[in-house]
C-alpha cells in the first residue's frame, strides 16, 4: 500500500476516533447501533462527516438523447430541484477492541488488575532460540551475516577495505521455538436480571445497552471471556442470551432465587481459582420484603467471597419500590463492601455514569 494512502487512512481513523470520542454518551445510549453488531466489528453512524456531494447548478454543456427540452426535469413529477444540503450520514466499521480503548479513554477507565493470574497457565510457542537447520521462512538474517563474518575474520578472508560478507551454507541460522507456560487471565462474567411484572420493556433495554458495553470492555482486559445469563422472577433460570433480553415479564420478585443459580454456577462450572469472576445485578428492586434477609446472607456468604466485583444496577420503574439497594447499603459491610458497587439507572443518559461507577475501580 503507498505511503500517502495508508497516510490517509490513518489521519481518517483519527478524525473517526476523534468524533466518537466528543459524542460517547451519545453513541452509548444508541441501542440501533449495538443490534448492528457483527462478531469484530460494529458500525458506527457520523453525521458529522462531509461526503463529496453533486451540487445544483448550471451547466451549459453537456449531450443528451431522447425527447424534451432544455430545462425540462428528469424522470417523473413536477416537484421542483432543491437547494440546500441534505445530512450525510456515514457508517463506519471499527473493531471492538477500538470501541473499548476509545470506551476506557474518555471515561478515564483504569486497566484491571485481575486477581489469580497465575493460576491459569497454557501452552505457548515462543521463537527464542536458533539452531544450525531448519525452513527457509524461518532463517535469521541477522544471526546468518554474523557469522559469516565471523568465520572469515577468523580465517583471513576479510577485507575491511572492500567489506563484502557473503554467506555459505555452514554460516545459516533459524529462528526455532520452545514451548513455555504462560499464564492466562480468564474472566467469567454472570448477569442476573429480574423479569417480574414491574420490569417492562424499557427497563431490559436499559440492561441490554448497560451490558454490552460491561462486555466490550472486560473482553479487552482478559484473554477470554465467558458470560452467562440468570433471569428471576420468584424462581430463578439460568438461560442462554436470547432468552435474557426477550422474556416477557410478569409474576412476583425474589432475588434469592437469582442468587442461588449464581452460587450454582460458581461451584460448579465458573471456579474462582479458574476464572475472576463478575456478577453484574440488574432490577427495579421490589423485591419480596420477606425475601430481603435471605438474598443478603447468600450475597455476603457464598457469592461475594469469589467475587472480583458484584454490580447492582437499580433500573427505574414506575412499579417498582427501589429497596434492595439500600438493603445492600445497610447490610454489606467491612473488606465485602469493597467489593460491591451500586449504580441508579432512570434513563439511557445515566447509563454513560453507570458504566464509569463499575468499571471505574479497576478491579
């Protein structure tokens, strides 16, 4: 590729970097664009963007075929040609991990520092030694002169007036590999929504616009990445994606219910010596007032021990009393409360806040 065009392409990466960095909040409260999402990619609309555009105007040359007459409209109708500019909107493709840098850039994100990253190991090739055989596309150049110039220093056949290094066969190096350990850091994400009655339509977008950003950004902070979803409404289900965001809601709340398929998860498919593990809570907060002590003991005693991070996001709903926060305030205390993290959620704007108040810890 030429230098200029590759020039350009990165100044238009800048500027596109650039507008979707001043107009964040925006763009992540824009469901549309989340549902265009592809398994790398997502395409971004930037109206602020000028495209070459045809302009009216006079043009006294030109040839035509067919019948009519100077000045005669093209096509069908009678409506008059306009003058004024239209809005060009252009779509561009970035990659997820683009969208997470841009995410952790402006909303200050601090990178995390995952806990047991040294018990996770995997098997890795790494070019760090050379040896005297091997391909072609494996041969060290570097290495390969080297010794030839060695070997004819140490036999005489140098002359550094005419300093001509010129390879045999015998002088070849390879790049070769030996398998290490490496240490990985795996992350394992459960988001538990409440699906009772109060918690409409509005409330599971506010959900699914929180969560994918949640996800776009650990995914860049680990090497993999698993999720799994719970929704409750007095019995709790762990169920795949689709299921999460588009089950209809109705029957009565108990968070418990949620919580005890979280703590099935953990003792039984997400280790905490495997994986950091991140519990992202979303509802109204009308839960069973007899409820209410149950849920906290299960959070306090068997979820919140292995957890790196367990997020509460209050959505707003007109049906909804709003008191499980405050129960999580009141009750969660000392070394735990490090770990746990409120956010109220009333409207798509607060959801820019939202994602700094989860994330902004860095944990």
């Amino acid at each position: 590729m030429p230098a200029k065009v590759q020039q350009n392409i990165t100044r238009f990466k800048e500027i596109v970097k650039g507008r979707i960095k001043k107009d964040l909040r925006k763009y992540i409260t824009h469901g549309e664009m989340i549902g265009k999402q592809g398994d790398e990619f997502i395409s971004i609309p930037l109206p602020q963007i000028d495209l070459p555009h045809f302009r009216f105007g006079r043009n006294d040359q030109g040839v035509g075929q067919g019948e009519g007459e100077e000045g005669d409209a093209v096509g069908e109708g009678t409506s008059q040609a306009g003058d004024a500019e239209g809005q060009h909107i252009l779509e561009v493709d970035i990659t997820l991990d683009e969208l997470a840098e841009i995410l952790g850039e402006e909303l200050a994100l601090p990178n995390i520092e995952p806990k047991g990253n040294n018990q996770i190991t995997a098997k890795k090739d790494r070019y760090t030694s050379i040896r005297n055989v091997g391909p072609e596309s494996l041969r060290h150049v570097k290495r390969t002169y080297r010794q030839a110039l060695r070997r004819q220093i140490m036999t005489g056949t140098y002359d550094p007036r005419r300093p001509r290094i010129i390879p045999e066969p015998r002088d070849r190096r390879y790049r070769t590999y030996t398998t290490v350990d490496q240490p990985e850091t795996n992350a394992a994400v459960i988001y538990i929504m409440d699906v009772s009655g109060s918690m409409g339509a509005e409330q599971k977008e506010l959900v699914r616009i929180t969560a994918f950003w949640l996800d776009t950004w650990l995914a860049s902070q680990y090497d993999g990445l698993k999720v799994r979803y719970i929704i409750h409404d007095a019995k709790g289900r762990i169920v795949d994606r689709e299921t999460f965001f588009h089950t209809r809601e109705s029957g009565g709340t108990i968070i418990s219910s949620g919580f005890e398929k979280a703590i099935e998860l953990v003792t039984t498919e997400l280790s905490p010596n495997e994986y950091n593990l991140y519990l992202f809570h979303f509802s109204d907060g009308d839960n069973w007032d007899a409820d209410n002590k149950r849920a906290i003991e299960l959070l306090e005693n068997d979820l919140l021990p292995y957890l790196n991070l367990y997020c509460y996001g209050q959505v707003h709903s007109p049906y909804g009393s709003g008191k499980f926060l405050n129960e999580v305030g009141q009750h969660i205390q000392g070394d735990l409360a490090e770990r746990v993290i409120t956010s109220r959620i009333k409207n798509k704007e607060m959801v820019y806040d939202c994602l700094k108040e989860f994330l902004g810890t860095g944990k």
